[in-house]
C-alpha cells in the first residue's frame, strides 16, 4: 500500500504542477507501473504533448 500512497503524492503533485515541472516530474519519477504513467498524462495538456515527446527522447 505504501507504493499507491507514494504514487497518490506524485499524482497530487504532477497536477498542480506548471508545464515545465509536469514534464521533469514524468520524465525522472522512476518505479511507476505503465498504467500509473497513463493515469498522469491524463492530467497533461494534450496540446503540449510533443514537448513532452521531445523530453523524453
């Protein structure tokens, strides 16, 4: 349980996040599963998501 605590923390966090920090937190957070990565792009400007694209390559 202590994981999905750990994880609400970085999803409260992802949201009340600037863009810049949206995209550092999803690209250095490390040990999420695939599912908890697509539950933090739901809360990710879709316009936006080619930055993010360009972060992570």
């Amino acid at each position: 349980m202590e994981g999905q605590e750990n994880f609400e923390h970085i999803k409260e966090r992802f949201i009340s996040a600037d863009l810049d920090d949206k995209i550092e937190i999803y690209t250095t957070v490390q040990g999420l599963s695939v599912e908890q990565y697509k539950e933090l792009l739901r809360y990710f400007p879709i316009k936006h998501l080619a930055e993010l694209e360009k972060a992570m390559s």
